[in-house]
C-alpha cells in the first residue's frame, strides 16, 4: 500500500511539474509576442527562428519579437517588416537578431544585430523629433534615417554599401571617427581599424556581391553617375 502511494505521489508531483513548466514558457511566449516589432513577409529555403530556448520554422506573418535571431541556412532568404515598415532582407547564412525596437508618437529606435552574413535594409523614413535606426556588425555600426543600403559581413570585416541618400558607420572601437558614405558609394570597415574612404561603386558589382547572398532580386535605387564605375578593391 506505502509503496502504491509513493508512487502516487511521485506520478502527481510529475504533473505538477510538467504543469509548472507549460506555464512558465507560456508566459514567457505570451509575453514576448506582446512586443511583437515585426512580421515576415517571404521565406525562401531553410529559415528558422530562434526564441528564448525554441527554435521555430517561421510561416509567412508569423511575428518578430525583440531578441528574436533569424538564421537562414544555404539558398535560403526571408523578409522582415517591421512596425515602422521598414524593410529587412536577410541573405543566406546569415545570422540576425532584432536587438532594440520601439516606436511611438516621439520615439523610434531600432538596434539590428548582424552576426554573420548579410543584409539589405530599407530604413522608413519617419516624422519623428528621436529616430535612431542602428544596423550593427561585429565591426561596424551602421546609422541611417530614411535610406537603403546593404551590408555584408566576411571574416574580420563588414562592408557598408549605401543605394539612398547617405548613412554613417564607425567602428565601436573608435566612435569618434565616422565616416559619411554618400549614395551610391561603399565603405569597409576592418577589425581594429577606422571605415575606408569611401568609394563609388557600379550596379553590377553589387547586383553580382548580393547575387552571392540570394538578395539579387531585393536590388532597387540605383542611380550611379557616369564614371562611377571605376572602383578601386
């Protein structure tokens, strides 16, 4: 009889157990998609999306939240629109976490993390006193109101190339030396070192760079000025 109710015992603290746990990551899921900043919009090949501990395969509208990381695997791209309608295109093997977001009637500021790969990122421009939109790299920060551009990451080094108006980058090691990188243009930043001056670049050279992440198709602005095609590498 003792060991009929040991074992009783022990099936109900079991329960109770897998009731708590089913719980805690409810609330912490439900809390979490209350911060939704986002939604996808295409997903092409193998994308998955990692939440707290979870790892999900994402559907078309699924939500964004802040920490979310975005990984694609080869052959493989998504898209992102996020609550301001700014626009990210996630190349192959790429790895992307929504850091910071918020927005509302004063305020914007989004923090998006590049930790390997590339991006193609179309910033809304909003009528806002406060707007900060920061793509970050490894070695790079990348700031921008109202612009495109593209970003690769290679090794030690991120490359910044700008398709509307002009953006900032700098190297968090050295915050103080920014470099403005007009359209159509493209800076590289190493580790340890300050961005490149920048240089112009021709529409095939970055359509056939973004062809190499699967985001040739997301190309847009182009308005290259003749002669603009002799970039030095």
């Amino acid at each position: 009889m003792f060991k009929n109710m040991a074992g009783i015992k022990r099936f109900f603290i079991g329960l109770l157990y897998i009731f708590f746990s089913f719980l805690f990551t409810y609330i912490c899921i439900s809390t979490a998609l209350a911060d939704t900043v986002g939604r996808f919009t295409d997903i092409r090949g193998d994308v998955s999306l990692k939440r707290i501990k979870t790892t999900i395969k994402p559907s078309i509208n699924d939500p964004v939240v802040i920490k979310d990381l975005v990984i694609t695997g080869e052959v493989s791209r998504t898209k992102l629109i996020l609550i301001d309608n700014s626009l990210l295109n996630i190349g192959n093997n790429s790895r992307v976490e929504i850091t910071d977001f918020l927005l509302d009637r004063d305020t914007r500021k989004g923090i998006i993390l590049i930790k390997t790969g590339a991006l193609h990122a179309k910033a809304e421009s909003l009528a806002v006193s406060n707007s900060r939109f920061e793509i970050r790299t490894p070695t790079a920060v990348i700031g921008a109101r109202g612009t495109e551009w593209f970003t690769e990451t290679e090794g030690e080094g991120t490359s910044i190339y700008s398709m509307s108006q002009s953006i900032a980058v700098y190297n968090p090691a050295y915050p103080n030396q920014m470099v403005t990188i007009p359209e159509n243009h493209f800076s590289k930043v190493m580790k340890g070192s300050v961005p490149t001056p920048p240089q112009a670049y021709c529409p095939s050279d970055l359509h056939i760079i973004m062809k190499r992440w699967d985001l040739a198709g997301q190309q847009t602005s182009q308005k290259v000025k003749e002669g603009a095609c002799e970039v030095k590498r």
